[in-house]
C-alpha cells in the first residue's frame, strides 16, 4: 500500500498545485484579462504548469528527506492586470482564487470522506487514506499561501487592499520574499522551523473544524 500511496499522493499534489494556478486564469479571464488562456494554461493537462523546482524538485526532497509537511507549486499562470474590467477587485479576486480554490478541495474530500464513513459498508483503507491526504495537502496549500510574504498569493491579497502609498513601500520587499521565507523555513520552533509550525498549528486548527 505504501508505493501506492506514495504514487497517489505525488498525483493529488500535482493536481492540487495546477487547480490552484488554473482558478487564478479562469477568474482573470472573468475580468476580461485572457493572458493566461492565449499561454494555454486554462488546462489541467500538468505539462504546461510543470514548475522543475516547485512540482519536482521540492516535492522529491521532502519525501526524501521524510519531511512531516509535504507542499509544492505550479508554474505561475501569466495575468496581466491592466486588462482587469476592475483593477482593485480584478487584483483582489484573481490572487485569492487559488487558496479559495484549494480551500474548497479540502472542503469536498472531507465531504466525501464523511459521507463514506457514514455508509454502513466499510471503504478501501487506501481510499480513506488519499481523502484524508487531499485535505491536508489543500490545507497546506492555502494556508501556506495565505501569509502574506512575496511572491505569496496573500502578499498580492494585501497589496490590492492597501493605499497607494503603503502599497508602493510593500512592494520593496519583493526582491527580498524567498530569502524571508528561507529564514522562516530555517530559525528553529520546537523540533521543526518557525514557518513550518505556525503552519502546521493552523493546518491542524482546520483539520479539526473539518473532523479530522
């Protein structure tokens, strides 16, 4: 069951990363901005959204390396703003439409999960397993995606909402933002990194609002 899991899991994070990205498209599209469709990435077909570093790379060492948290990230979709019908909101909408969407992920597997459970026939172990996994990974996914650290959705979330002003000043700290999150990733919190249990609190405050 172990290589199968392995295997399965690798497919809902891949396809978890790649919604993520095609719901920032589909809604940009929505505001009139068709950047991402002519680049051919309203798609989930996984090649066009094939990140070496965020869908290979990364994922492979922390499997490796038997990390506790498993993430990754697709290859970013193109949007153009100024195309938006609604800058502000076109901005707003279009940087949330990935963690609202891995959000909602979640939300179905623990839907089917439950309503599995609830079935007097007992379900493949396996299957349990992977329902369980695709919410954990979503989790993962927008909660991760929600601090609001360049190049970060939750950074562009914040930005569309702040004053022109403040909004120049924050937008410093872009070139900066992989290094910040480095050292999240490497000053210690207990027996794991700052990042990794903050992330990991909230991942585990979710679960339980979900039952799990």
């Amino acid at each position: 069951m172990i290589p199968e899991f392995l295997a399965l899991s690798i497919v809902i994070l891949l396809f978890s990363v790649i919604v993520h990205e095609v719901m920032h498209g589909v809604v940009a599209k929505k505001f009139g901005d068709h950047t991402a469709e002519r680049a051919g990435r309203l798609t989930l077909n996984p090649l066009p959204h094939i990140d070496p570093v965020g869908t290979i790379l990364l994922p492979g060492l922390l499997i490796l390396t038997g990390s506790p948290i498993l993430f990754g990230w697709a290859k970013p979709v193109p949007v153009n703003p100024l195309n938006f019908s609604n800058l502000r909101r076109g901005e707003f909408l279009v940087s949330a439409a990935g963690i609202l969407a891995n959000f909602g992920l979640a939300v179905a597997a623990a839907l089917i999960y439950h309503f599995l459970n609830a079935l007097p026939q007992t379900f493949p172990a396996l299957l349990g397993a992977l329902l369980k996994f695709t919410v954990t990974i979503n989790l993962v996914l927008g909660i991760f995606n929600l601090f609001p650290i360049p190049p970060l959705d939750g950074s562009k979330v914040l930005l569309s909402q702040l004053p022109y002003n403040l909004a120049k000043q924050y937008q410093k700290l872009e070139p900066y933002g992989i290094v910040i999150l480095l050292i999240l990733l490497m000053v210690p919190f207990g027996q794991s990194s700052l990042l990794q249990g903050v992330l990991g609190f909230f991942v585990r405050f979710f679960s339980g609002i979900l039952g799990f």
